[in-house]
C-alpha cells in the first residue's frame, strides 16, 4: 500500500504542521446509524491543495484546489481480523474486508467494503517523499530523515491494485488518510492499534486520492489537507445526506 504519493509537486502548498480545528462541527453535521460490532472507524474533512492529474474522465473530473473533500474509514479493531497482513521491517499493514468506506465532495460519491491500515515505524524518506514533506511543512526535510506514519485507506468496489512498490488501481479509485511525523517516538513497534494519532501529534496530515481506469492509467490524483478528523466515530455507517449537506455548507466556507 502506497502510504505518500509518488508526485512531481509544482506547487508549494500553505503548512500544515500540527493543525487542529474541532471535530464538534463534523459531528453534529452528520447523522449516523450503529456500527457493525468490533469496527473501528475514523473520518476526516479538509480542502484539496494540489491537483496533479486530471483527464476530464474521472469520477471527480474538475475538482479545484480548494474544493473540500470528507472521508470515512472502519476497519478491524484488532490485528485477528485482517484478512491479510504485511510485515517488513519498518511498516506493516492489515487489510480489512466487509468494511464501510467513502468519500465525497459534495457532488460525486464513492464507496467499498475494503480497507487497509498500514503503520511505519523509523523509515527513510525517500528524494521525492522527502520534497513532499519539505513542501508541506514549508522548510527542508532532507532525503533519509527518519519518519513514522499511520495511514488508512479504502478502496473503492469494483476496484483494485496491481504491481509492487509502484501500485497502480484499476477501475475505481483508491483513497487514503495519512499521518506523518517526524518525531519518532509517536509510533514504537509495527504492533497494530485501531486508533490514528491525533492531528496535535503530527507534522502533517494529508489525504491522497487516485482513480484509475480499466488498464491502470490514471485519470485523478490529488491530495489534500486534513483540517478535521473524527477519531474514533461513534458509527460505521454514515447517512450519506447529512454528510453531503456539510460539505455543501464546507465548500462556502473554503471559497
């Protein structure tokens, strides 16, 4: 699972080092239904700040900079409930399968039953990671600097990955929550927790969303800024009008 998107920045996006707006706007905008029993959940709202690829033909076709996006996520509250597990040295994740996923922009909608929770521990930020961070935190984050992270992503139905550490999706669009710092001490071990950190623990949270088509070409890729999350969600399963009124509501306000 890619966890920072492999992008050609040209644009330098503001700082979002250590952001922190209330939840209680989201959760009193949404309305919910109970969660399936043993599910943990999280969702998350914030503007796009760079688009990198868009053909017209994706799902999401025209979205700007600035335009507001909300995620959510459930996924196993423990390891056991993985239908599969990777371990590498520094990163592992469990995918989870019969799961509650989507994303919206207030216009388009997209949602699946798959879902992915993958956690590095001391790893190296690679030259194109490293100018990503750098542009996010607006100062110089050299190649090789230590990180850890905590992202969980979803993919949508009918959807899938192919490849190895260059992943491409077919027929869909695959999205994800990333939380990175640059203090290592925030994740100790690859052992699994159901809960993101705090957006007060990170140097940057960011979601990523990339739609392929039927041969893996890409259509949209994008990424965004967290500016609230929701962790955990009392429910899994969101009623999507509520949601989609907020972010109606969210697209005024990020105009």
């Amino acid at each position: 699972m890619r966890v920072l998107p492999n992008c050609s920045v040209g644009a330098s996006p503001a700082p979002a080092s250590k952001r922190i707006i209330g939840p209680a706007l989201l959760i009193a905008a949404c309305a919910f239904v109970s969660a399936p029993a043993g599910a943990a959940n999280t969702a998350f709202l914030g503007p796009l700040e760079i688009v990198f690829e868009d053909t017209g033909t994706g799902l999401f076709a025209g979205a700007q900079a600035g335009d507001p996006f909300f995620g959510q996520f459930t996924f196993g509250d423990t390891a056991a409930e993985a239908f599969e597990t990777t371990l590498e040295p520094t990163e592992a994740g469990w995918e989870f399968l019969s799961q509650s996923v989507s994303l919206s922009n207030g216009v388009n909608a997209v949602s699946g039953s798959e879902s992915f929770v993958t956690i590095q521990d001391n790893f190296a930020l690679d030259e194109d990671e490293a100018g990503l961070v750098s542009l996010l935190l607006g100062t110089i984050v050299a190649e090789g600097t230590l990180a850890d992270s905590y992202a969980v992503s979803g993919l949508e139905a009918g959807a899938f990955e192919a490849g190895d550490d260059e992943e491409l999706v077919f027929n869909g669009i695959l999205f994800e929550v990333i939380y990175l710092s640059l203090d290592t001490s925030l994740i100790n071990g690859l052992a699994y927790d159901p809960t993101p950190p705090g957006l007060d623990e990170v140097d940057a949270a960011i979601y990523t969303i990339i739609e392929g088509d039927s041969e893996g070409n890409v259509v949209f890729q994008a990424l965004g800024l967290v500016e609230t999350t929701v962790i955990p969600i009392p429910a899994a399963a969101w009623l999507f009008g509520s949601a989609l009124g907020l972010l109606g509501l969210l697209r005024r306000r990020f105009a």
